[in-house]
C-alpha cells in the first residue's frame, strides 16, 4: 500500500509499505477513505517530537471502513464506517477508567507517533473497541474526520478545561484551526463574549463567521489593553491558549480575571514565566491537558443533531496520492489559507 | 487603647490610639479578647506590601466581644462573641455572590492592611454581618483564633483546591502553620498518602503528630525522588506548595501525576519557572488562590463536632502588652519552634 | 396609587391603595412601568397558597423605576431601572451564602405572597441591594420583565437541575409559559433532542419555533412509547415536569434513562407515586426547587449578548388600568393562546 | 466442585455441579477463598428476583484466585489473589464508558442472578479485566470480602449520591450491614452530624462503635420529632434510606432539609408515597442507585492505608460445607445478631 513516511528532520515521502496485520486480539485493520494533517505532524517533520523515529507512517486523523478485526474486538466488523481516534485507549487501565484516555498504560497518542498511523491506505488501530467510533448512517463523513482530534482537543483542552458558562467572557489567543476549534465548541455553552486574539487580520476576520463576537489584532502589543476594555477592566473568565509560546502564555496571564482560568491548548517548546508574584492572590485556575477524546461520543451526538458543524474548517481537498501537495499547503497557511486539508482515498 | 503599630520596613512599636468608632452602618466595633501574628504580619513588616503604610495597626485574626454595631448590623449585637474572619466581605458584589469573598469590590483582605487590624485592644470590623461569626456557646476561644485566617488558608487554597480525595496521594511541600494547617483539613477527606517535604527536621517530626504519613527531608536535592518511589513512580494526585519561593513551586511540577493538580498557598515575591513544555500534555490543574473564608461555617461545625483539633497549632501564649515578645518568638520560628502564637487582652 | 387586590377566593379588585414607604434600612420603593401575571397568581386566587392573605396586592415580577432607598441600601439609587427579582434575599443568611436565596430566612418568595407585590404603581422591596438587578442602559426592558422568574424558573428548577449537557436527549413534559421557559434556556448548552410533551396541539407547534426538535401529543397516552421510541428505547437523560399534577410526574418515571434526572418545576397540589420498586436501581436523580434566581446575573448577560431572546413569550399587552381584562385573558389560555401578558403602566 | 443451588422459592441445596469453563475469551475462572452471604439472596430465596430463576449457584461475593484466564484477558494471570465485584463490567458501552457499571449492556449484577455466582468452589467471571480487583500483597483477604458489595453500595449509593460533606447532618435510616457500611464511609467526609435511626436497641447501639454520633430509636413513632430536635429543626443535610419500605423513605421525607439530599439504598419491593405537595418548593435531590462499584480502587486504597476498617462488619464464620448454617444465621440476624457471615473455602 501507500503511506506518507516521515524519514528525519525535514524529509518525508510518499512510499510503498506492506499493509498492516492484526498483532493483538483487541486489533482492527481500517481502510482508510479520509485523513487530514495536523500541525502535530509538522512538528514531527521539524524533528521536535522524540518518540517518533524516522520510517514512521504519519497520521492521527481520519476515518475509514473496517477491514479486519482481531478475535477480541465485539463492538465492529468488516465494512462498518468508523471514526478513528487520535488517542488509543484500553479502557482497563487505572487512567482509562477516570476517561484520562491519553494516558493510557498502553494507549494515548501513539498513532503516527509512536506506531504507524493513518495516511496511508491501511491502518492498524489497536484497542480498537475503545480507539474507533461507528459513523452513524448518513453522516457527512467529511465533517467527521474533524472529530479524530481538532473538535475533541479544542473542546476539552479549551472549553471544558477553561469552564466557559453561559454569560461568561472568554478569549481565545490563536485563530489557526485548533483555536477555531475552541471558538466553535465554546458556543455549547453560550458565553456572553467570544474574544479571538490573533497576528492574521484574515484569520481574525474569518473568525467571526465561525462565531467570534469580537477580534483583537495582538500587532501593536496592545492587546491585553483592549481585553481589559472590553471586559470593563475585569479581564475574561477563561483565557484558552492555542498558540503554544512564551508570549501567547504571557498575554494569558494579562487578561485573566480574578476567579478564572487559562486553559492552556498549545503544544509549547519552551518553558514559561508564571507570574505568582503578583497571580498568587488570584484565584486563578491553570490547565494543561492532551486531548483524551472523552468526548467524542458528546461530539458526535451534537454533529448528527445539527448543533455543530465543522464543515468550514476543511478549505482545501487532495486526492491521496497528492498528500505531499497537501502538505505544502498546509505547511504554507499563511499564504494559503489554509484550515484544514481533506484528503481523500 | 494600645495597638501593635507598623512604622515602616522593620520598624514597629506598641503605642496608644485612640479607640475606633463605627464609621458605615453595617460596621461593628469588637472588642479584642484574643489575636495572633501571621506571616503576612512579618511580610509588612519587611516592607513588601505596598497597600500597607506606616502607621496601621497591624493584625487580621482574632476572637473578641461585640462593643457597638451600626444601624445596618442585623446578625449581631453588643455583647456577642464573635470569630473574625481575615477577609471582609459585603456579600452583595458580583465576587461575593459566587463566594469569592477575597476580591470583595469593598473588602477583601484589608484588615490590618489598608485598615487598621486585630491587634489591639478595639477594632472596627466593615461589613460586619458577613465578616463576622458567632462562637458557639462552650467552644475554645483559643482553637477558634486558628479559624481566623491559617485553617481556612490552608484547606480552601491547599486542600480544596487541591481536590484531595478518599486514597489520594497529597503532598504539602512545607511544614510552617499553614503547612501544617492544610496537613490538618486534608483528613477531612481520608487520603491514602500525606507526605510532608521540609527542611526541618523537627517539624518533619512535628508534622507526623499532625497525621503525615510520610516525611521527606529535601535538604539534600533528592526530594522529588524520594516521592516518585512513594507514588510507584507516578507521582502525587496533589501537590500543594505552602513555602512561596522558586524551588518548592519547582518540586511540585516535579512530583505531580499527570491528571494531577498543584495548588499554591504560598505568598510569592518573585515569577517562577513553569516547564510547559514538558507539562503541557500531563492533564494538570494549577491553582492559585487568596482565602476566602467561604469555608469558615463548616470549619465551625467540624471543630464543634471534634473532627478538627487546630489547638496543638498553638505553641507558645503571652499577654497584648508583651506583643513585641510575641513577634520575636515567631519571628525566630526555626530557634523556638514556634508555630501560633496566642496573644490574650 | 392603584394596586390589583386579592379579596379572597375567586375575588380580586383594582383598588386604591397608600403608596408604600421604607420600613427598613435596607428597602427601596420601586415605581413599576412593566409587570406581568404568573401562573402562581391565580393558583392564588384559587385559594391555593394559604400564605396569602385577602387584602394583599399580587405580583412578583416586574420591571420599574428606584423612587426611594432606606439608609443601608448602598448598590441602588433614586432613578436607577430596575429588573425585580420575584425572591427576596437578605444574602447573610445560611441558605443565602449557599445562594439558596429561595429559602432565606427572612425573605424568599414573599412578594405578591406574605408581603406586597408588583400589581401596583410602587412596590417596597425588602433587601433591596439583594433582590434588584440593574437594568443595562439600552436593554429591552419589555424583555427583561420575563427574567424576574419564569426565565430562571425554567433555567434553575429544570435545565440546572436537570442537568442538561450538550449532546445530551431532553423531553419537557407541559408547554406552558414555564415549559417554555425551559425550553429556551435548555439551549444554552446544546443538547441533540429537545422533546416537547403536551396535549394542546397549538401550544406543541408553538414549541417547534422555540426549538423544540421534536413534539409529543400525550392525549392518546400513547406518549412514553413514542418518547422511548425516539431515544432508541433508552429514554431521556432529563425529562423535565412542568405541569404539576401526578400524571405528568407519573410519564417522568416512565422515560427517563438509566442514570438520568427527572426535575421538577410543577408547583403540585397532592402527592404522587414514586415507583421505587422499579427505580431503585436505576440511578436516577429527581429534583426539586423553588426557584432561586440565583442565575439572574447570567440570564441578563446571555440577553445582553443576544443568546436569549425571550421577547416572543409575551403575547399581549395591557395598560395597567385594564389588569383585570389582563387577567381575563391570561386565566383563558386555552382560548386566548395567552403565554406572557406584559402590563405597563 | 460443590455450589449453593437456589431450586425456587424457599428452597436451596448444597449440590454438586461441573466446575465452570472459559466460554468467552475475556473470561477468568476463579477459586473462590471466601465468600459470604447478602441480603438479596434472601430476596432471590423469597422468590422475589424473577431474573434469577431455579438452578442458579447463588452469591455475587468474594475473593479468591485466578485459576485460569481466556486469551483477551491481559491484567489477569492464573495464581493472581482477587476481589470480585458483585457487578460485571465491558469496560466499552456507553455506560461503561460512563463508569455506570451497573447498567453495563453486558454486565451490571449478573452474577449469581442471571449467571452462576460465587458461592461455590469456582466462578466464571465475565469481562474479568473489569470486574475484578488485584489484592495487594499483605492485604487482609477477610476485610477484602466486604468490598465486593456492601461497601461501595453503603458507600456510592448512600455516601456518594448522598452528597456528605464536612461538617454536614446526616441520618441513616436502618442500622443493618448496609446502613453501616454507609456509616463508616460517611466518615471519609468528616461529617459534622451522623444520626443513626433504627428499630433494634442492639443495632444502634452497635452503630456507636461503627462512628454513629447520635441514636434515634424508631419503635415509638417520634424519629422525625428527635432528628429535628438533634438538628435545630432544620433537618438533615442528608437522609439515606437503607431498609426499602414505605415507611423509612417516608421518614426520610420528614428529616430532610431544604436544599438536602435524600439517597435511596433500600431495594424496594413496593411504590412510594412523594410528598411533592410540600416538598416541590424544597430544593431536594432525591437518588436512586444500583452499586456500580466505580469507588472500589479508592476503597482498596483507604483500605491499604488503613482509612478503612471493615473488619467489624464480619460477625461469624463459617466453612464452605457449612454454608446452610451460615445462611440460617445470616437469616436470623435479629436472634443472632449477625452482620456479615464470613465463608471460607
């Protein structure tokens, strides 16, 4: 079959592999028909993320038909339509059972990481009663491939973590497809402000058509300020980080309010400087969290009743033997546009 | 009447003011029958919290008799003995309705600080009705003076904040009185593990008669270690930081389990380090948090109910004209042991 | 002043009244513009509330104009508007600091009930600082009159309660104004099924454009099947009763699911049967409540930030001489397809 | 191997039967060491468990060992020392995923109802990587006996759903094994107030040793009276039900107090009365609950840190060829005062 292989630091190519086997009970084998890239799997390419060596299939994305399934597996069989997760989990071990998927004894984000994943024809999913999720019929299966990891991790990395009540103020810093993930995700629960912080006028400008109340441009270093007008002075109840540097994280701990919380989704480099000298008294709650995908099925249910559409993320379609196009143009968002890119099987 | 009077950086004096009077209806004026010194006192006294000037009375705990009330006081009356609570609060602003008493738009933590404190022989109590809290007959006026400030410090930032639960595993990195305060109402909710870090060895010792269930002395670097051993190398579900300085913030990104929370009690002069960039994908919540006092009616019925015995906090006594030999004792903590010092009119 | 009396049951009069004056610190007298009548009223008018004595001037709700303020009352001033909370709340109480305003010790529902009410040209409202919200300038205080209960009684007693979460499967078992209520405020947090349950067909249409996804004609006691059909035969996660008699609680116990929540909003005349011989295993929850307005600041901002709308509640306007023709047409529902009736003054 | 046969109503037999196979590959076959009796079997026995039909080896307690495992069982291993719970867990379905194991679509209580239980040599244990527990090395296997049912029951039903907190009132209507198992976990919580009701002088006064702070003898009608007194007429914080009839959940009614909880252990053969006429305007959380033993890793976690003591609940012993006398003991508990019967191999 074809695979997309990450082959060290800035190299990566489209290759025949054999395709994947059963190895473990509790396996299936999908056919992949959609995936997507992550910015994750730029991060891989810059050679940032360890534990995933070079010959590694990337992917963590996608959704696809069952091919096979290991003598373990009841809750799926050949030819049913499954949403893969991003995050494998057994279910059985002590982090499973408080739903803390992503640390999994033997799970959590392993695909295209640490195991081959999914851009490829093929992919071997393990713990698959727990790892995939039945598309139900007549779903829009496009908009389901932004439930394997963008939706849950703006979700729950953002939104669940930062509290965002009815009524309440928060702002997001980062409009890329991950902070627009939060903005759409926010609005289950109604907040009275949506602030969306970010350097690109066209992505803040795109980020009122997915629901943004207003927009902050963070350019002339002036954007804390502009927080704290529009909050009369008070600053947000939540500050969800989605950028993933020291400066964002600073600009968090600006415009927090007493009594909130910065809910931290960047994936970050460097550490931080935290201000407890003068955050100490407070009363502010900080979170950091890998996204666990517990709330994939919640997700699904609000996907086929129609209170979620994650259509508008995907600004750009390839064919799977294009996925090194589609790379570039993911890669060259700035100058693209780009959200997210669907590739297809 | 005498008062304890802060002079500016290091410098106080026991002088004679006169007796304050109610200045808004809802004001009482109590007359003080007991105080302490707090660590925050000594902080003043260092020059390091600007909202307090040179000639306040300092002091935000105690136990004392209702002298006068205001026309708007409807929950007390002369004669009335009453807990004072360190925070003021007037219940009726938007952070007093979600019980964020400590940033009270009128109140707060201003006694002894942006107005005159406890320790004197009269104090005027501002919103009284929520600021004070009856002494049930028969109670131990001595025990309730803890209630004041430490064993609500210690349970609301530490303990609540920390989310200790039944068989969790709890770390206190300091063993000072809020340490120890917080040590006292984890038990409230029966965790497995409660380690103890200090570098002291004596109240290491100390601590193991307040319910420790381990010490760990991190004079010699290798505290982190010695708790990943006692975690099955998982680390602790709480880390509650209760020194305020760089390195014990530091131990407790080191100790906590990923789902796992860190909270600050310490009082912080400086920023610290937080290493997101090997925690932003371990699940954690870090908190911070000034006291608000919203858990001082339970923290009554537990004492009168004999689940809390906060009296051992109390090490050494003298009367208010020997409060200048009362800060020296506490002062000198590590020389005379010296955890609460009880100071009768 | 005119004020609309209770004269016993079955017997009401618009009749002249003194205009009330401070008989506490912390009261203030409100001028009305805009009031309304709440199914409550002519329970009371039945002789249904044993509290309410003839003589008494009806209504909670309203909207008006601060005309006086008592010496304690520091949030409020002569000219402010005014939203009215139908609960009064003295906020030092133990069920106050609890934010169980309903049950405070010297207040609750109290308006239009053992004191007082709105049906008049002023009203005295006791605690004032506690029980009037300010009116943001600009908002639509026709609006604003549905937030001094039926808003927060559908949103408390049925969606908090109710605990209703995205995704998540709802039914509405009465689709009267309260009914309604819940309805609107249920969408503050996205749920996938909003079944609404009632035998006036009218009123079922009328649902579908408050956002019911599904309606439930119950007049062939053929409802719980087709509910039980809609949900896969798992039944609702919260089935909410917004009648108040036994058949409607008696369909409650009869689709709600594993593990859900009945809430209760019915104010109910007799008792009713608790199934416990086939529902003591199924993990439910059953709630009740007198609503406390506690969410009121939230509801003003979700208005304000236009995520409410409940404007097309009001389906008839009076002048405040023509209240009985108010009343007339409120007490004929049925025929009148009355929801709100606004009156102003 | 030997096994204890329900052959219908009032009619059991120590028997012989085949010892149990692997017949799924998540199965483990165990050996039991200890086992013991609970009141639902005596309810099967009555004939009032129609899932359970003649023929059933009876029990749904116990530990034992791992004699042998089928091949998708991977936490398990033959000679391993076990807890088995009385509910069997998929760990996959949507309940489970919810850690609501009682509803599991495979599992919930199953064993010695709908499938051969543990009152005999040997068990077959479905989804056995869920549903049963590693004992730690040096634990006391006897005490380990009463965490397979009657401690997490006493414990989620009536502590967890019970909403005990420090310093709450609390009363526990019925003093038999499980009314103390949700007396001793109550203590996890530090209550303020926990008030034991019961019919049996000897029982209550048992109760004492297990923590109970107060008594209230039922014989005379006036419980309600005496927990009103015990709590300045208030009522309790929480009210939990653990005897199943009538007339306790109607006690409940009484004792609760606004804004309280009243949590339902009992297993109930008959409807309820609700008062819904007085208590719809009481803020009340009323819950139902079949254990799903979702706290059995914190239990074995206080257990081991020795938080927990259930030992006192084990009365007498008996050996496995005894085990017709430990059920006419076990029935007789008036006369013979027993809680819990130990069985051993």
């Amino acid at each position: 079959m074809k695979a997309l292989i990450y082959l060290g630091p800035n190299q990566k190519a489209l290759q025949e592999r054999p395709r994947p086997g059963i190895t473990a009970p509790t396996d299936a084998i999908v056919k992949i028909t959609r995936t997507t890239i992550c910015g994750t799997d730029l991060h891989i390419l810059k050679g940032d993320v360890p534990t995933c060596q070079p010959g590694r299939i990337l992917g963590h994305e996608g959704v696809g038909i069952v091919d096979l399934v290991g003598s373990g597996v009841t809750e799926f069989k050949p030819g049913d339509h499954v949403l893969i997760s991003c995050v494998s989990a057994c279910g059985k071990c002590t982090n499973c059972r408080r739903q803390m998927y992503s640390h999994c004894a033997t799970g959590g984000w392993i695909l295209g990481n640490s195991i081959d994943g999914t851009q490829a024809e093929f992919v071997r999913i393990p713990h698959a009663d727990m790892s995939l999720y039945p598309i139900p019929k007549g779903a829009d299966e496009d908009a389901m491939v932004m439930l394997s990891d963008i939706l849950p991790t703006g979700h729950e990395c953002g939104v669940l973590n930062g509290r965002v009540a009815p009524g309440a103020s928060v702002a997001i810093v980062g409009a890329g497809p991950v902070g627009l993930a939060a903005l759409i995700t926010a609005q289950f629960y109604a907040p009275g402000q949506l602030i969306m912080i970010d350097l690109d006028e066209a992505r803040l400008e795109l980020s009122k058509r997915f629901g943004a109340t207003a927009t902050v441009n963070s350019g002339d270093g002036q954007a804390a300020a502009a927080v704290m007008r529009m909050t009369d002075g008070q600053g947000v109840d939540t500050a969800i980080e989605a950028v993933g540097i020291p400066a964002t994280f600073e600009l968090c701990q600006e415009i927090v309010a007493a009594g909130g919380t910065i809910a931290n989704i960047g994936v970050h480099g460097k550490k931080v400087d935290l201000h407890l000298e003068r955050l100490w008294d407070r009363n502010l709650c900080i979170t950091t969290r890998l996204v666990d995908t517990s709330s994939t099925p919640m997700l699904l249910k609000t996907l086929c009743s129609h209170r979620l559409d994650p259509k508008p993320l995907i600004t750009h379609r390839f064919k799977f033997d294009q996925i090194l196009d589609a790379y570039e143009t993911f890669a060259n968002a700035a100058k693209t546009r780009a959200l997210k890119v669907l590739i297809e099987a």
